[in-house]
C-alpha cells in the first residue's frame, strides 16, 4: 500500500476523535496492533516516554528513591491479600492459567499494578528502624483489561507507566512524602509538557480504595474535559497490616510501617498531544520533541552546492549549541510538501536556507505553535533558536494557563454550578464531600469531583452547595474522561 502523505483532512473543534486517530497515526506515534486495545508505540512516541524517565528518574533519585523491577505474574492468593485492594478492579485482572500444555496449580494475574508483589518483599526487606526509609520505583508495563471503548494512550488494555512504592517509620513522613511526589508531578507537567495542572485530593468516592488519601494532579484539555495527570496515595498502614510490613523501633518495639504509592502512565502523553496540537497535526512541546528544528534547504540546479553545504554548517552549529537538529535534503518532494510533513509531525522549529537568505547571510525560521517567522542571521542562530524554543515551551504553556484559569468559575449554589457545567466550565464550589450528593450531581450533569486544591480559599459561612448542609472543603468538579 502506497504511504498515506496526505495532511489532517479532520478538524480538531468539528469532529475531534477523527482528528486525534489522524493526528497520532500521521504523526507516526501509533500504530494499530492485532490485539484490541493493545498499541504500538512507534520510535516518536517512545521519544516522548523517555524524556518523560530522564526527567521524572532525575528528581526522584535526587530525592532518594531507587529503581527496581518485580516480576510481571502475580499469584492470586497474593493479589487477594489486601481486599480494598482488588475489590472492584478485580472484572479488569487479566490471568495466566497454562503454561505450555500444563495447567498451573495456582493462577497467575498479569500485574495491574505492583503493591501486592513489591510489598510481599518488603515484609521480608523491613525488620527494624534502620531498613526505613525504603523508597523503590519501577518503570514497567501493566496490563487491565477493559471493556469499555479502548484509544490510544488515553485507555489500553496494556499501558507503560512507573510506579514508585515508599515506606516510612512515621504517619508524618508518609504524608509529607505523598504531598512531595504530587508536586513532582506537577513539576514534570509544567516543565516537561508545558501543562498546568489542578493539584489537589480526591474525594472519598474517587480515591483508590485500598488508600488513605489520594491526591491527583488534573489537566482540563480544550475538548473541556477533565483528565487525571498523575496520583499519589497515601497507603496508611492498609497494606503493612495485610503484608506484615513491621520494624522494631528505637525501644525495640514492634511497630507497623507507613507506606504510599504514586504513579504517571503513557496516558499523560495522551493529554500532551490533545493539549496542544491543531487542524495541522502534533505540535510537540520543544522538550520532548524528538526533532526540536529541521533545516530545509531550498534546492536550486544553480545554487544546490552552497546551500547545502551551508545548510550542513548550520547543522553542526545548531547540534553543537544542544539543539536536536535534522536537515531533510531529499530532492524527490518539493520544500512545500516537506514543510507540511514536519508541521504534521510536530517539529517546533522548521529553518529555510535558500540562495537568496544565502545572500543575506541569514535563514527564515518559522515556529510551529505560531506559525510566525523571521529572518535570523545564520551567525546569532545557535543561540536565537535556543530562545525560540524556550519561548515556544513558555507560550504552550501560557495560552494552556490562561484557558485553564478562564475555564474555573467559582460557585456556592446549586444552580450557579449546573449552569456553569452546561457551559463547560470545571467549577470550584464549597462541598459537604458525600457520596449520595456527587452521584446525584452526577447523574444530572455529567461533572464529577476532581479533587480539592491543596490551597483553599476561607470556607467561612460557605453552605455545601449541593446539599446546604456544613461545607467540608472547597471542590473542582467538572466533566472527566
Ligand atoms: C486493576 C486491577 C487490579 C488500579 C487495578 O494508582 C488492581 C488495580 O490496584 C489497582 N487498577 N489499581 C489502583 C492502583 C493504585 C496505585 N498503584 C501504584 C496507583 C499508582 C501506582
């Protein structure tokens, strides 16, 4: 079959999951695999992944965590030792029950997530104060097996993610740790994506069941909706009483560990592409991107030698200065076309260099967020088009701030929140926090908590706004994925 060249024929606003199919596949992040729900994430998407892993292992290893690997089977009887735990996942649980011809004698799930492997270790790693903390981290695949419509990125029945599990001697420790992972995530977002996000705590109906407290980082997308980032639970003791996970402390007594779980999947590369991407294909914040700029030399019989040794000068100076430069000089497709498949692909920077810039010493550069260009001496361009791409990340970033913040509107009724969810706003509003009012709500809106803002406004003769009753905290909700 000839290569599908063609450019985005659907539009973003008019009939967004045509265009997401187009965008990710022209783009050439996914490819479609013979298993349902299962994808294949081409070298551009892996790209994104591992910028992701340089990025969040940094931090983390700076803050001390290490990283390991646990097996990918997990027996059933281990899986069943913390029931809040698998209670409700459990429809999701894919198993392994022959190996080669031979029936097993025990099952073996196919890890959905870790805590249960890792923590039956642990029991055995922990025995006094000294062994704590312990801080493991894994990056890994994972597999659920959903039932609902499955979307690349967004939900597959396999997904790559990290998982950092952590234990500590102390309710105040964990906390603290919980609450610090939650602001490395926000950090990666912002940095990383170029996407603010909502950090805050779930509600009692949303957060892990086998949980204290899980707090979230959410990201509003421009289809205006709500998608969760990242989480971070605070596991309490829940699962050092199922697995034994105790030390003696300094008076040599038996003590029970605290422990958390945090996590961040290929889901967020997902919300990145929705993020920022338009009617053109990808636009890829310049920090992930695996191409940051591409040289296009304008190609004349004429002229052809000194452009393209010029275009490979500029090449070398651009890598020199750390910038992630191709120079595409394939004379079989016309400088239009090519513009069209970087633009597509999601190249921040695209440099022109034809004989007449040659000329005037300089190259036309154009940004892909923008669309704008400018003519920059070739000598001042290293250092120019390191602005440029820091410029780029700063201003996804803003236009993804101001959207986010012109998107909250702030209610104490019942009425001012419906409307506001009818207009597509995530509303901030004084809760009681029950479970009958958010099913309610629910129910009639389609808007469901989010989580609430680690920083709150006075709640102060505030009324919940769905049931009149005490106010608990200041809540987003919003429609969500
Ligand atoms: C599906 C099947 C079995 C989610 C599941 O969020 C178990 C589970 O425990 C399950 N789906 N969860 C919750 C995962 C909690 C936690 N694990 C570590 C995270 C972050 C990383």
């Amino acid at each position: 079959m000839a290569k599908d060249t063609k450019g985005i024929t659907a539009k973003k606003a008019e009939n967004f999951s045509e265009w997401y199919t187009q965008v990710i596949q022209k783009a050439e992040l996914i490819e479609y695999s013979p298993v349902s729900g299962c994808y294949i994430l081409r070298p551009n998407a892996y790209h994104i992944w591992e910028k992701v892993q340089e990025f969040f292992n940094k931090l983390i290893k700076e803050h001390g965590v290490k990283n390991a690997y646990f097996p990918l089977f997990i027996p059933e009887s281990l899986l069943n030792k913390e029931e809040d735990h698998v209670e409700g996942f459990a429809p999701e649980v894919a198993w392994v029950e022959t190996g080669g011809k031979t029936k097993l004698k025990e099952r073996l799930a196919v890890r959905p997530t870790s805590e249960t492997i890792m923590y039956d270790a642990y029991s055995k790693w922990i025995r006094s104060h000294n062994d704590l903390p312990l801080k493991l981290n894994q990056w890994c695949n994972v597999v659920r097996w959903e039932f609902k419509h499955c979307t690349p990125f967004l939900r597959s029945r396999e997904f790559l993610w990290q998982e950092g599990h952590n234990v500590f001697a102390t309710e105040k420790e964990v906390q603290e740790d919980t609450l610090t992972i939650l602001d490395f995530y926000e950090k990666m977002f912002e940095e990383l994506y170029a996407i603010p996000t909502l950090k805050g705590r779930k509600s009692e109906s949303e957060k892990f069941a086998g949980a204290y407290s899980t707090y979230s980082v959410e990201i509003l997308l421009p289809n205006n909706k709500a998608i969760q980032g990242a989480t971070s639970h605070n596991l309490g003791q829940n699962f050092a009483k199922a697995f034994d996970i105790s030390f003696t402390d300094k008076d040599e007594k038996k003590q029970l560990a605290w422990q958390n779980s945090w996590g961040i999947s290929t889901r967020s590369i997902g919300a990145m592409i929705i993020m920022h991407s338009d009617d053109k294909g990808l636009v890829l914040p310049p920090r992930v991107a695996p191409v940051q700029a591409v040289i296009i030399p304008i190609i004349f019989e004429k002229t052809k030698e000194q452009v393209l040794k010029a275009a490979k000068k500029l090449q070398t100076a651009l890598k020199k200065s750390g910038i992630e430069v191709e120079l595409d000089a394939r004379e079989q497709y016309s400088p239009g076309w090519k513009f069209n498949q970087w633009e597509m692909k999601g190249t921040p920077l695209r440099i022109e260099l034809g004989p007449r810039d040659l000329e005037k010493d300089q190259a036309v550069v154009a940004r892909r967020d923008t669309g704008e260009k400018k003519a920059i001496p070739l000598k001042s361009l290293p250092n120019e088009a390191k602005n440029l791409l820091e410029d780029l990340h700063n201003s996804l970033l803003k236009k993804a701030k101001d959207y986010l913040s012109n998107s909250i509107v702030q209610v104490t009724t019942k009425k001012e929140a419906e409307k506001a969810i009818k207009e597509n706003k995530i509303i901030l509003a004084p809760w009681s926090g029950t479970e009958e009012s958010e099913k309610e709500f629910k129910e009639k809106t389609g808007a469901q908590s989010l989580n609430s803002p680690s920083k709150q406004p006075t709640l102060k003769d505030k009324k919940c706004f769905l049931t009149g009753k005490e106010a608990k905290y200041w809540f987003y909700f919003g429609k969500s994925y």
